[in-house]
C-alpha cells in the first residue's frame, strides 16, 4: 500500500469523526448547548478533533519543507541566506531601538527589555516594507526600461 492511499484512508475517517461531531451538535442546538454544560462535552470533542488535524498540518508541512531543502543544497543555501538577512535586519532593529519603562493604561508596567522588543518589531517591519518597496520598484523600472 503506498503512501497516498494511506493519506487518503487517514482524511476520510478524520472527515467522518468531524462529520458525526458535526451532527451531533446539530441535532443537540444552540440551546441545549448553552444551558446544559454536559452538552458542552461534544464542542470539546469537535475542538480536540480540529487541534490534532491543525497539529497534523503543521509538523508535516515542517517536515516536508525540511526534507525538501536537505534533498536540495542550492535551495537550503538561498534559504539559509534569507534566514540571515532576516537575522540582520532583527538586529539592525534591535540595536536602533531604545526601551524605556512605560506604564500601560490598565496600570501594569512595560519594561526597558519589553519596550525594546515592542519597537524593534515595529522598526523591522518597517525596514521589510521598504526593502519589498525598494524591490518592487527596481524591478517594475527595469520591466519598464527592458521592453
């Protein structure tokens, strides 16, 4: 038995458990749900289904993206290029970032390291959307000049 009819028996009995917890709160309603909270057993049930199938999608889409640069060293050279570039513009973003101490206004306090985190985050994304700014424009320009 190969892989995908493996995949394809493993979607359909975890389609067919969402379908009988699907029914299930159906045939109970909103209001039987809501009032009674042993019938809230069956949401937990169709949540725990969700988590498990999310956790699935996850790790095989790690794996396979891990198994897919291993395989091929040009592509896990770019990406660990791409990595470090993003490393870079982390810490240009950190280290032109000040934290100061802040009171929020629920009362609690934001600490200097924080604070620090909150604008670092904010002056990277900001370095990132003009790098892709700066890149869009440099290729839309020399789209334009080629033809």
């Amino acid at each position: 038995m190969n892989i995908q009819k493996i995949i394809k028996i493993g979607a359909l009995v975890i389609g067919l458990i969402a379908v009988f917890f699907l029914v299930r709160i159906m045939m109970l309603g909103d209001e039987a749900i809501e009032a009674d909270v042993a019938n809230q057993g069956v949401l937990s049930g169709f949540a725990n289904l969700a988590y498990v199938v999310l956790a699935i999608a996850a790790i095989s889409a790690v794996l396979f993206s891990l198994v897919n640069l291993v395989s091929q060293p040009e592509k896990l050279k770019k990406a660990l290029i791409s990595l470090g570039v993003f490393a870079l513009v982390l810490a240009i973003a950190w280290f032109a970032s000040s934290g100061e101490e802040r009171l929020l206004d629920d009362g609690k306090v934001l600490t200097a390291g924080q604070s620090q985190m909150v604008e670092a985050g904010i002056k990277a994304f900001y370095i990132l959307i003009l790098f892709a700014a700066g890149l869009m424009a440099f290729f839309g320009v020399k789209k334009m000049l080629s033809k």
